[in-house]
C-alpha cells in the first residue's frame, strides 16, 4: 500500500515552514518609519536655528555655520526619504511571503481534495498512479511558489541595497550615521531572514519530496526545474520616492537634493553644466565667457522662466526666501553679483571660471539682497 502521508509530508513541511509573511506591530518597517518620524522633527529644529541665528547675526562665521548646517539638513532629509522608503520595501517582501503562505495553503487543500476523491480507487494501479501523479504535480506547484517568491524577496533585497548610502568620508553628524546603519539593519536583517527561510525550506521540500516519491516505487518527477541558490543579481534600483512634491537632483558631490519644482530643478542642472565656464563680463555662452546674471538667466531660460539680465535686478519671487528654507534654484542677489542655490549647502555661480561653493551672503562688501524663489 502506498504511503500518502509520506507523499504529502513535502507539502506540510513546506507549508509550515515558510512563514506567515506578518510583521506584527513594533517590528522592522515600524522602527524605520519612527527613524524617518525622528529624523524630520530633527530637520524642523535645525531649520528653525538657522533662521533665528541668521536673524540675530550676519558675517562670514555665521554663513560657515549656516552652510554647515544646511549640509546636515540634506544628510537628514536624504536618511529619513530613505528609511521610508526601506520600510515600504521591508513591507512588500512581507507581502510577497504572506501572498505564497497563501498560495502554498490553497496547494496543500488542493491535494488532500484529490486524494479524498480518490479514496475509492486507492486499492487499484489506477488509483495509486493517480494519486502520485496529483501529489508531483502539487509539489512542482510548490516549488513554482518558492521559486517566484525567492526572485521577488532577491529583487528587495536589491532595493535595499541601492537605498542604503555608502559610508561618507566627511561625518556630518553622529546621530544621522547611526540611523542610517540602524535602518539598513533592520530593513536588511528582515530581508535575509525571509529569503534565507525559502531557500532551507526549498531544500527540505525537494529532499522529502524525493524520499517520498522514491519510496513509493513511483517514477521521480521531472516536471519544472528547482529555482537556483546562487547570488541574486546585484543590479539595483534608485530611490524613486520623495517626502515633499518636489523634484529629485543629484549633485556633483554625490548627495542628493530636492528642488521645489521641475523649473527650479531644470535651472540648477543647466548651471551645474556650466562649471568650468571662463568669467566674460556681459558674456551669456555656457562652455565660452559668461558672467553671473548671465549664469542664472541662461540657466532659468533653458527652464522656461525669464530673468532680468542685471543681477541687482533678479531679486525676483516673493517673499524673499529664509537661510533655513532655502532649496535648489533660489537665488543669492547682491547689488552686483548673483549666484544660484545647488542644495547641500552649497551655490554655483560664474566666478573666474564657473564653479561651485559654499552658500554665503557675504561678497567684496556688497550689499546683500537676500535669497529669492524666481518659481514662486
């Protein structure tokens, strides 16, 4: 007599050992989004500092101290994007193991099902053929799922991967260095954990499956073939999510940054690509002579916003823009010079030749203006 309950022992072990796929409360994804909760309130403090110290004092020290801090604004904007970003990942590599719990549940009933129809006819060849014929074909069905699961739980763990930022030669704070390695613990640690389950219980399965088969005296099956253990591929996505509705730009200096608007975000890629520009007074030539209102008008003209040609006179979008709140593409107007906010703490402008530099207000003694939003 053929032994049923070693024929579907692959089935049971697989299913119990697969998981249910549910983060309860408290766990991975939940400590990411209260990182990412933590590190936004910390981002509205410095905000707020920046703007009471350029309140109460101007000078060189203090726009070293405000650059500095606008640094540290875009270290902590970037680590909060991406902890939720990871917690959404860690999330959906939930969703796919609850989806193939589910999915492997519905095979085990399948079976039982057929063997219970089958009941009659398990004292004849036809019977018995039957019955090891249904459970090959349900275990291929299982190994179907693990299979597919394990490719998805590879393309997460690839997500994560591309959100977790490499280590950065220039610490900019403490705090924000360990909530970064603590997000991509937890996203990653989940991850592994979930992936490394299917790949043991995929063994398991395929071994018990074997043993069953080959005890019963019926033919091994050779429908399908096992999904392999090897590296899953090492390409990775980009962070495609943004905590405001602005625009994502990635720097020179590697961080990234968020413009307000596609306007803004235009302007600041099109004076970024004039670095190295040699200073012509009255020149409008990106790669040939330019001057600094002519840096900004070009770079705003290729975004479809028109400038004044004099920089005193780009003093334009109100109400004039905070230290605190400045973005890409804001403007530093003085009677005389302008120059183009990049993000991190930093602007370009057409100096001898176009460059890049820490934000300032300062400049030969001219008056400052102030910063100013031409898209608002």
């Amino acid at each position: 007599m053929i032994d049923l309950s070693g024929i579907a022992q692959p089935l049971y072990d697989l299913l119990s050992s697969f998981g249910s796929g549910v983060v309860g409360a408290g766990g991975a994804s939940d400590g990411l989004r209260s990182t990412s909760t933590n590190l936004d309130q910390i981002y509205e403090l410095g905000r707020s500092g920046i703007n009471a110290v350029n309140t109460a004092w101007d000078g060189v020290a203090v726009d070293a101290a405000t650059s500095k801090a606008l640094r540290v604004q875009t270290s902590s904007a970037t680590l909060s994007d991406n902890g939720n970003e990871m917690a959404t990942v860690v999330d959906q590599a939930a969703a796919y193991v609850e989806t193939g719990q589910k999915e492997l549940d519905g095979i085990v009933n399948s079976f039982l099902t057929n063997v219970s129809a089958l009941a009659p006819t398990l004292g004849t060849p036809v019977g018995l053929t039957a019955v090891v014929s249904s459970a090959i074909d349900h275990i291929g069905q299982g190994l179907g799922v693990v299979g597919r699961v394990q490719d998805e739980l590879s393309t997460q763990t690839a997500a994560i991967q591309g959100l977790t930022p490499a280590p950065s030669s220039t610490p900019l704070a403490g705090t924000a260095g360990g909530a970064t390695n603590a997000a991509s613990t937890l996203g990653s640690n989940l991850l592994s954990t979930v992936a490394s389950t299917g790949s043991s219980m995929l063994g398991a399965m395929s071994s018990s499956a074997s043993s069953a088969l080959t005890s019963s005296g019926s033919p091994a099956a050779t429908g399908g073939t096992a999904p392999g253990n090897g590296a899953p591929s090492t390409e990775s996505g980009s962070s495609a999510g943004s905590s405001g509705t602005g625009v994502k730009i990635t720097l020179p200096d590697g961080s990234v940054v968020e413009a307000p608007n596609e306007e803004a975000a235009t302007a600041v890629r099109s004076a970024i690509s004039a670095v190295g520009t040699p200073y012509v007074w009255g020149g409008n030539t990106p790669g040939s002579g330019i001057d600094c209102s002519g840096l900004t008008k070009y770079a705003y003209g290729e975004a479809g916003v028109e400038l004044p040609r004099l920089a005193q006179e780009q003093h334009i979008g109100n109400p004039q823009v905070s230290p605190g709140d400045l973005m890409p593409g804001d403007l530093a107007v003085w009677d005389g010079h302008v120059a183009m906010v990049v993000g991190n703490g930093q602007l370009v402008e057409a100096g001898d030749p176009v460059s890049i530099s820490s934000i300032r207000t300062e400049n030969s003694g001219m008056e400052f203006y102030g910063f100013y939003r031409p898209t608002s």
